[in-house]
C-alpha cells in the first residue's frame, strides 16, 4: 500500500514539475533559513558553557555614580579577590587577570608583534579548566618570568620543538621563560588569549592595595552551596570597610558623605554565562553581545518558518482543488477517507 503511495506521489510532482519545484523549494529555503539562524543563535548562547563549574563562576563588577556621572565595568582594585576568598565562606578561589595590550616577542631572529597577553594569577587554570598540553597547571603561572602560551602560539615560535623551558625576549627589556602550552581557546569564550604572563613577575608594581584603584578583571568562584545575593553583600561589607581610610584621604570625606552627596559605589557579581550576552557595556577582554539581538533573530527564524508553511500548505490547498475529479473517482472504486489522507500526506512528504 505504501509503495503504491509512493509511485502516485513520484508521478504527481512529476505531473507538474513547475508548481512542485516552486512549493518545494520555497519550504526548503524557509527551512534552511531557520536553520542558519538557529544554528547562530546556539552559537551565541553557548558563550563560557564549556568550562567546567562554569555555573559557579562569577565575575565581580562595579557599578556607582561619583558627581553626577555613572560608571560601570568590570575592572576592580588587586585586593579584592584574596581578601573575599579568606573572609567570605562561600568563596573557594579568585583569579586576577590584567590586561596589557601587546607585546614585542623575540625567539632567535624570529620576531612577533603578540596581540591578546595578560597577566594573571597562578590559578588561572585552577578557575578555568582550559586544558595544558605541556606543564603542570598548579606550577606555570607560580614564578618570576614565566609564560604559558597556545599551542598555535607555540607552533609559530618553535615549531616541532618542545616549547617548555625555552627562553622568549618581551619588548626587549625582559626574558621569559616557557612554563607550558595550553590548547586553543574556543571561538565561543569571552577571552581568548595567545600569551598568558605570570602575576608574581611584577607583584610589587601591580599589587597595589587600594581599594579606590580599579586596574583588574577579578574572578571569584563560589561553592555549590553558596547564595550569590548574600556573598554580594558580603562583599560590598568589606568593600566600605576598607575603603573608608581612602576615601578620607583621596576624596576628603567620609563614606557616609559621600552617600550623602548623592554618590554611589556597589560591586555586584556577573555570571560567567552572561558575560558575552549581558555585559551592558561592563567591558571586557574581546567585543561584547547584545542578548537583545538573540531574541530578534529568534523571532525572525519562528516567523520565515511559519511564513514557508503557511506557503506551502496553501499552495498545496490550492492544487488539491484542481484533484477534486481524482478523488471522485478514487472514492467510486472504495478509497476510504483515511487513504485518501494518507496520499495527500505521502504526496507532501
């Protein structure tokens, strides 16, 4: 029976071949739009989803006015992170990360202008699980001079060569040692970074201690247990408490007064996830998304997918109106109703 569908279904479109390619392929195009959009839509949406415990990992933000003017980003002073982790229970671990533009990077006579290096903490692969192909993850961030690159970085500079333990020139003013090589960063990550350069190489010029000195992308990561609500205000507690000194000096007022004054100053936490999509202009290491514009194409995508079967239901409609003497007669010789619905399916399918 379903042969024989098939057969009358071939020699139908086969009939009228214009009226066939114009309702399929319309469908076709429709579908295939849907797709390109979804498939870009899933791409933006999956931002960050790759790094393990990525759902308890936060960025500190801050976000304030001072004199009338309001300002927002995603830069916080050096102490921040440390002192959260050792005086807030649901803070497992904070990473610092400094961005520094790029590098002159010499290797023999070979010599490259390294665009995305940052400094950062020894626990940067402790935060973000980013796999190392050469070194061990707890050591090559832990000393004086030493860098951990990408392996395509790494395949530039020194080829086949294992990279670790060789010696690299920066801005001709220092030399660097190779401490490890980590994979390529996916596409989808909010950084994506070529060179990273141990913190402790310049602690006393980076590690200033003032709280009103906003130079770092700061990382913390929660335990599974912890309420983000209640470690914000936490934070923002032992924020105004060490600040107080400061504003005094450099601002010559009190915290109070400076409330008083119409002024603000709050850190929130950002989850990792809403980096990419929901950084409304916090900043960041690579250019920023509007989750606004995620939700247009989706509705773009739901809209040519309803639109293209719109089309060909009524374009199929319409056809079945010029069979109305096929039917007739199929019913003659005993086709039931649920037959005919059946070849007018296989005919569309």
């Amino acid at each position: 029976m379903f042969k024989n569908y098939f057969k009358i279904a071939l020699r139908s479109v086969w009939k009228d071949k214009f009226f066939s390619f114009l309702n399929i392929s319309g469908l076709a195009i429709g579908i295939a739009c849907c797709l390109l959009i979804v498939t870009y839509v899933r791409y933006e949406l999956s931002y960050d989803k790759h790094f393990a415990n990525q759902e308890n990992i936060y960025r500190i933000i801050i976000d304030g006015s001072f004199n009338g003017r309001d300002f927002t980003g995603s830069q916080s002073p050096s102490p921040t992170g440390g002192i959260y982790r050792d005086q807030i229970p649901g803070v497992e671990e904070r990473l610092r990360l400094r961005n520094t533009g790029n590098w002159i990077v010499k290797y023999e006579d070979k010599v490259f202008n390294e665009d995305r290096v940052v400094f950062s903490d020894e626990t940067f692969f402790d935060v973000f699980k980013i796999r190392l192909l050469k070194g061990n993850p707890k050591e090559v961030l832990n000393r004086k001079n030493h860098l951990v690159m990408s392996e395509t970085v790494a395949q530039k500079y020194f080829g086949d060569e294992d990279p670790v333990g060789k010696t690299v020139r920066l801005d001709n003013d220092s030399d660097w040692t190779v401490s490890g090589v980590y994979e390529d960063i996916p596409g989808n990550t909010h950084f994506r970074f070529n060179m990273i350069l141990s913190f402790i190489t310049r602690e006393d010029e980076y590690n200033s201690q003032q709280w009103l000195n906003q130079n770092y992308d700061t990382y913390l990561v929660l335990n599974e247990n912890a309420d983000p609500a209640q470690v914000q205000a936490q934070m923002n507690e032992i924020a105004i408490d060490k600040m107080g000194a400061e504003f005094k000096q450099f601002l010559d007022m009190t915290y109070d007064q400076f409330l008083a004054a119409g002024n603000s100053f709050n850190y929130f936490l950002q989850p990792l996830g809403d980096i990419h999509l929901r950084s409304d202009g916090y900043g960041g290491f690579e250019p920023e998304a509007d989750i606004t514009y995620v939700y247009i194409f989706s509705a773009i995508a739901a809209f040519i997918l309803i639109i293209a079967c719109i089309n060909f239901m009524n374009l199929s409609t319409a056809r079945s109106a010029n069979r109305a003497k096929e039917v007739g007669i199929r019913k003659v010789l005993g086709s039931i109703r649920g037959q005919l619905i059946m070849q007018f399916i296989s005919e569309s399918v």
